[in-house]
C-alpha cells in the first residue's frame, strides 16, 4: 500500500504523515497457533502509522485486510477475568437501565465469543443477534440463548434489514479500516428509526501515545481514536453524540449516539482535543523508543543476573511487547494466561509457549510482567494463591 499523501479512511483528508513503524511483525496476535514453529513463521506484515492533522484518527497506512483469518481459533476473550467480567456486567446493567432495555431487539457487532450480548439479553428479557466469525457455540451457556441468534460472519450490507433498538460494538471499530464507510453501513441499517440507540466501546489512543505504551499497537488494531475523532466520525455519519466518557481506569473510550434529526447537538467535553492529540502524538514520536529501550534493559539486565522473567498475558499486548522489543533467545520463555483455551499455545511472532498460572509453582520466577496494569492486584492474588513471591512490574 502506498503511504505517501495517503487519504484518511477516517474523514478523507489527504496528507497522514508517518508518526510509528514496526515492520516484519505478526499479522495476529490472538490467533491460536498449535506449536513453537508455526508461531514464530506465521505470516507478517508492517505497521506504518499515520496521523490524520485534520480529525486526529491514526490508522496503520500498512494495513491489508487480506491477511486476516478470523475463526473459532481467534482467542480474544477477556471474560475469564473477574476484574473485565465486573466491568461489563456494569456497564451492560447501566444501558439496560439508561435506554430502557427490556424486552427490545439488540444487535452486537463484533460480539466475540457471545458473553455481553448474551448478559444484555438475561438483564432486560431481550432478544438479540451477534455478528462475529470467532463465536463458538459450545461456550454459551444461558437461558437466554433461545432468545439469541449468533451469525458466524462478519457485518456487513448485506445484513442491514436485521433490525435493532439497541446497536452495540465493543472492541471492534478498531479493528476496521474503512471505517468512515463502515460507520455508514450502520447508519444506513438505522435507517428512519429515529429513536434506535447505538453505543460503541473501543482502545483511547491518548493514553496510547501518553505512556507512550507501544505493547498497544499492533496489526489488528489498524485504526486509533481519541474521543474527539471518535465523535467527529460519528457526527459526520449522521448521528448525534448523546455521551463520550472514558472507563475503565481510562482505557476505554464509550460513546452513545442516535441518528441525527433536525439542529446537531451540542459538542460534547473532549470532543475538541485536536491540539491536545498533535501535542501527544509528538510526545510519542520523541519519546517512544526510550520507553522500549527501558524495557529492553530491564529485560537483559535481569536475564544476565539468571533471573526467570515471565510475561502476564497471553494476547495482544503480549505479542506486541515482544516483537517490538526482540530479545535475545531465552530471556522470557513463557508468557501466562488465565484463559484456559490459550494453554498449551504459542505466542504468534516470538513463539514463547502460554502457560497456566499454576505453572508458576514450579518454574519459579523472580520477575513477572504485567501486561495490563488494571489487572495487577488480581494478578497478585493469584500469586499469591500459588505462594510465587516475585516482583511484579506492571508496564
């Protein structure tokens, strides 16, 4: 893909200019991958990231759709968490609450493996379809799965006559290039229904590029918002923003929004951060490769002191920290994950092998590094548990 004067997907602004690259890195990071080998030869590709001056969106100018596989063995689930599992049960009782749901229609797009659909349809007696490759039926276990129909594909046109009053996408726009041309299908599917509700929740990249957190960029993600670019793409595909808040210790960013009818209403706090956002993307380009030098000195320094440094998350973040960092053979052999279905598995690019916590007990390591720092008292608890005593650095 040519990356000079490329055109913004996000408001078709010509000119992003290159903020971030990795290049020869893995095209997933979620995909399961049956063995060592077949990990560290999967298929790469580049990242380019690019700012847009005129909207604030960044989007891997790199980025080929083609790549992709998603299936039954894309593993992105963070439901095994007591801590994400809290969130989202809050959060889907809160729009039950807010928008009166109960006993409506709701559609998820990009729903996963099922779980928030699934609490959304228990919570207020709803009916619901997902749209999501990766489902898998065998994991859902409710009684309102007979209220709930799960298509195993992508959304897409051809499924604008499926109806909702309730449109939610969580974790999802971000993985989607086009995605002013995405956000118009889902306009068009809304259609006239004036008083259809559409909520979506996805990555803040202002605390990306703040902390300077380059374990948050990685292939899949091809597309990065801040709250104002997310509400300006959401206003200029006719809808009018109704809430923009950020959660989850400030991770998440949520917006709720109608279709738009007579004046626009009115800009809503955080919506007007562009130079907020130029100042933050210069602050990343300037100090980025500082912050994966740091991590890469910690790293080696503890390897040569023959300390065992393991990594405490299986997933994204994991592999993007890795593959950034390349370090030498042996400096971290194993990467731990609460997700059942990732043990025994491998990391994509790196090709250390996803253990169980219980592992722990007997590899004992002196340095575990915490991939999410919201999860680190429940990961102390955990090693706790398990009587592992060592220093726990959170990234």
């Amino acid at each position: 893909m040519k990356v000079e004067n490329a055109t913004c997907p996000n408001c078709g602004s010509a000119g992003m200019r290159v903020v971030y690259e990795q290049r020869d890195i893995p095209v997933h990071s979620c995909l399961l991958m049956p063995s060592r080998e077949a990990a560290v030869s999967y298929p790469h590709g580049n990242l380019v990231l690019g700012f847009c001056d005129a909207c604030g969106f960044l989007s891997n100018l790199a980025f080929d759709p083609s790549v992709h596989e998603y299936s039954a063995e894309y593993e992105e689930t963070q439901g095994f968490s007591p801590t994400f599992n809290a969130f989202a049960r809050d959060l889907a009782a809160r729009w039950v609450e807010r928008y009166d749901l109960r006993d409506k229609d709701i559609i998820e797009i990009g729903c996963g493996k099922g779980e928030f659909l699934v609490l959304l349809c228990e919570l207020g007696g709803n009916r619901g379809v997902g749209f999501d490759p990766s489902y898998i039926p065998e994991r859902t276990h409710s009684s309102a799965a007979e209220r709930i129909q799960f298509i195993r594909d992508f959304y897409s046109e051809r499924y604008t006559d499926i109806k909702g009053e309730f449109v939610c996408c969580r974790h999802t726009l971000e993985h989607i290039h086009p995605t002013y041309e995405f956000m118009q299908i889902v306009r068009r599917t809304v259609g006239e229904r004036l008083d259809t509700i559409v909520a979506f929740e996805l990555p803040d990249v202002s605390r990306v590029l703040r902390e300077t957190a380059f374990w948050d960029i990685y292939y899949e993600h091809c597309s990065y918002f801040s709250l104002g670019s997310l509400a300006r793409l959401f206003r200029s595909c006719g809808f009018d923003v109704l809430d923009l808040r950020k959660e989850y210790d400030d991770q998440y960013l949520i917006i709720e929004a109608k279709p738009a009818s007579g004046a626009p209403s009115s800009t809503l706090p955080g919506e007007n951060d562009l130079e907020q956002l130029r100042e933050e993307v210069s602050y990343f380009a300037g100090h980025c490769r500082e912050k994966i030098a740091f991590w890469r000195d910690e790293i080696h320094t503890r390897a040569t002191k023959g300390q065992r440094v393991v990594l405490w998350g299986g997933s994204s973040k994991g592999v993007a920290f890795l593959t950034t960092l390349k370090l030498e053979e042996g400096a971290i052999e194993y990467a731990v994950d609460i997700n059942p279905h990732k043990h025994g598995h491998f990391m994509p690019g790196t090709g250390q092998e996803v253990v169980p916590p219980e592992f722990l007990k007997d590899y004992h390591p002196q340095c575990v590094i915490v991939m999410n720092p919201i999860y680190r008292e429940e990961i102390q608890k955990d090693l706790d548990r398990l009587g592992v005593h060592a220093d726990l650095l959170t990234v």
